[in-house]
C-alpha cells in the first residue's frame, strides 16, 4: 500500500488556482465562500485528485502504468484539514484508492485506478 497525507494550506490552494486557472472565489476568497453557503474558502476538488493520481503512480509501479482513474468528490476540504490518500492492490488490473480527512470522513469515493 502507498499512502501520503497532506495537509492543506491556503497558499497551497491559490497555487493551485493560478496553476490550472481555476480562479473560482470559493477557492480564494473566504467572505465569498460564506455568500455561497461554504464555511469559507474550500481546495479545489482537482489538486485532491492530482494527488490521488500521484500516489496511484507510485502504488502502479510508474505513471505510465495508470490506464484510468475515477474518484467522486465526495466532501469539501478547508485549510489546514490533513487527507491522508492511499492506494493498494485490487482485484486483477486495479487499484483501490482513498481519501480520508483527519476526521476519518471520506473525501474522495468510489475511487480506483485501472492499471497495466
């Protein structure tokens, strides 16, 4: 099993934003969010899933091993929240994936990756 955990940082979150050009307010901009019905400023759902994609690379023995991946956003990750992603070995040509916060809550569901 290959697993790393992450703790977010608001400065980690706008790098992303200018990074991919994402620059959605609910990413960026606390006041904003709260408008919106969020807590306030929320990670993208794409930076948790590159990082997923990541540890499924290392777990599949290189990137180029991944043939797919596919993960539901299944809870909002805030600054300073820790997610720890796992990958470990499925069934056949898969890899079973996880994303859990340091609450235990999955933020990332039906997870996996398929692999050559």
């Amino acid at each position: 099993m290959t697993e790393r955990r992450v703790t977010f940082t608001r400065e980690q979150i706008a790098a992303y934003a200018e990074a991919s050009g994402d620059i959605n307010p609910i990413h960026l901009d606390d006041e904003f969010a709260r408008s919106v019905g969020l807590p306030g400023v929320i990670a993208h759902g794409m930076l948790q899933m590159g990082i997923l994609a990541t540890v499924a690379a290392k777990e599949a023995g290189g990137p180029e091993r991944l043939r797919r991946l596919s993960v539901r956003f299944a809870g909002m990750v805030a600054p300073g929240d820790t997610v720890t992603f796992t990958a470990s070995r499925g069934v056949g040509a898969r890899l079973e994936l996880a994303a859990e916060n340091q609450k235990g809550e999955a933020v990332l569901t039906k997870s996996t990756a398929d692999i050559s």
